[in-house]
C-alpha cells in the first residue's frame, strides 16, 4: 500500500468529487461517493479523456467528459456497455492516513 495523504481533507476534491494523486511517478484518480474513497485511472480506457475532468455520477460511477461512458469504480466494468475496463484501486482511510494499493 502507498500512503497518498495524512487526512482525505489533504486530496483537494474538486466539485466534481473526483482529485488527481501522484502514485509512482503516475497521475491517479481519487473518487468521493456516499463517504467511500475509491481510485481509478487518470484516462479513460476508450479515447483517453481526462477522468479528473469527469464526475461521479448519483449512483457513484465515473464518467469520462468525452463521451459520457460511465464506469464502475469498484470493479472496473463499462456500465454504459462499450465493453472498456477500468483500472482501479482499493483505497483504505485509517488512523495512519489515506493509502492506495500499489499499482502494477
């Protein structure tokens, strides 16, 4: 796991729920839904929108800005049925600070 913040306050959530981290040297999406933290990557799968300039929808997924597609951030899947996945994430909030799996 890789710590990205002391406190999610640090995370600098847009209006959107959605803030960019640095993860290894790679820009990474940190989502806000229902009090859920969840990461997710920084383009989308299908032509490369920035997710960061997305939203998270009321059901809590991820839409890219370029052509609606919405994503699961849990487990990756195109919910809107493009057949694209999602690299996403675990995030965990404890004591010790906001963590992120590692990536690979």
């Amino acid at each position: 796991m890789k710590k990205i913040a002391e406190h999610p306050n640090e995370l600098n959530f847009g209006d959107n729920n959605i803030a960019v981290v640095e993860v290894d040297g790679k820009k990474i999406c940190v989502g806000l839904h229902n009090q859920k933290y969840f990461a997710f990557a920084y383009k989308c799968p299908h032509a490369g929108g920035i997710l960061a300039d997305g939203f998270i929808d009321p059901l809590g997924r991820v839409v890219c800005p370029l052509h609606r597609y919405r994503f699961d951030p849990y487990n990756g899947i195109n919910v809107s049925g493009e057949g694209f996945y999602l690299r996403h994430w675990p995030v965990e909030w404890n004591e010790k600070g906001v963590f992120i799996q590692d990536l690979i």
